[in-house]
C-alpha cells in the first residue's frame, strides 16, 4: 500500500525534497486506495503546502507536533503516557518489526507514527488495514484535534482512518476533545519540562527528532513494497526540467 509511504512522508518533517518531489507524491495519491474524495483532500494539502515557504511549513509544524503532548506523533504516549508500560510496548512493536525483517535506525522510536506506516506499507493490504485497525482510536483522536486547532494536518489522519476501514465515529471524539484544555501553551509546557523525564532506549537511542531517514532497510520484507525515496524523486524531475 504505497499510498502510507507517502503520508509517511507528509506526517514526518518537512523538507526540501518534500517540495520539489510534490507532482511525483500527487501522482501517487490519484493512483491510490483512497476514495476520490480523499485523494482530492490529500492533494491539495500537497499544492498548499508545498507552495507555502519552507520555513513557516517547519514552523508551524513544530508548533503543532512538538509542543505539549495532545498531539505528538508517538504512538504509545497517547495510550500509556509516561508509564513504565509504554517502555514495554516499545520493545514488543519493535520486536514485531524484527520479526518482519526490518532493521530500523535505532535514533527513533519505534512508535514514531511515520516510521510506522513506513512498516506497514511492507506488510501487505491487508496487514496494512489491520495494523491501521489497532490504532484508529489514536488516529480518530489525532485527526480531531487538528480540526480543532484548524489545521489541514487533520486530512492525512481521516486519510489513515479511511484505509484503516473501521467504524470509527469521528462526530463522538470530536465532542471528546471539544473540552480539552490545551497543553502546548507556555505555562503548560513549563509544567512538562518540570516533570521527570523516563528514557526507554537509553542514551541517544531515545531521541524523537523527526527525520526521513529512518526507513526500513532493502533486506526486510518487502510485501508489494517499493521504497519511496524523495533524492531520487527529486533528481527525476530536475532530469525532466533540464
């Protein structure tokens, strides 16, 4: 399922690759699973953003995805929080992508929500849409929240929830949210960085910078799995452009 490497790409940092690689990703969402609808809704968050300047895409990015919690891209801290059985969900899902046959980079966690649609995009359709299944409740939440702070964020997680093919009622976890009281303001995140920080991995294993580069390796399985790579994607279009 193609489609999940390419809102991998978009749900992880941006970069300059992601802008000039923009018409190859488009072309990818037409052809994909997702209903027309969607596809066009994934389409013009592509056009809107790619054409906006790079800075302020990174920007708002930051803002969003790493300030407070309500919103981060990790998996298992919307479920567990800081708990210590987070640290043994980590090593269960990482031991799920070994038994697959992946090697991940170990400098980011492996409930890194592009990493994990990176793995999921080698398991097959159908593993794809059941591993999309097990998380849809963080999806549902996720893909609220950003409607809420009006972000077009929000479209990428519907996209996930509409692969996922599950009865997921939007309309209810949107009228969960509606109450929550922010955590990414500054007297919030004061509180955060107070708390006692709980390292999973150790050392630089656990650091959670966004980077692109962390994909599973050409050995792993590879279940109708053909590597997206933005240089190379770039590098086509400057080849057609000169």
């Amino acid at each position: 399922m193609q489609v999940l490497q390419v809102i991998s790409l978009l749900i992880d940092y941006p970069r300059e690759e992601l802008l000039e690689a923009a018409p190859e990703l488009r072309t990818l969402v037409r052809n994909s699973e997702l209903s027309a609808a969607q596809q066009q809704a994934v389409d013009d968050f592509i056009t809107e953003r790619t054409s906006t300047n790079l800075m302020d895409w990174q920007s708002e990015y930051d803002s969003l995805f790493e300030r407070g919690r309500s919103l981060s891209l990790l998996l298992f801290e919307h479920v567990h929080g800081e708990s210590r059985d987070r640290g043994q969900a980590m090593v269960d899902l990482m031991n799920q992508y070994q038994q697959a046959g992946l090697e991940i980079d170990i400098k980011e966690l492996p409930d890194y929500i592009p990493l994990y649609l990176e793995f999921l995009a080698t398991q097959g359709e159908d593993n794809a849409r059941e591993g999309l299944a097990e998380v849809a409740h963080i999806l549902a939440v996720l893909a609220a929240r950003l409607e809420q702070r009006e972000s077009n964020y929000a479209v990428l997680f519907q996209s996930l929830l509409e692969l996922a093919a599950v009865d997921v009622d939007l309309n209810d976890v949107r009228q969960q949210v509606q109450g929550e009281k922010r955590d990414d303001t500054p007297k919030e995140l004061d509180k955060v960085w107070e708390e006692e920080m709980v390292t999973f991995t150790g050392n630089d294993a656990t650091s959670t910078c966004p980077t692109a580069q962390n994909r599973p390796a050409e050995s792993q399985r590879r279940d109708q799995y053909i590597p997206l790579n933005l240089d190379q994607l770039s590098n086509v279009k400057n080849a057609a452009d000169a």
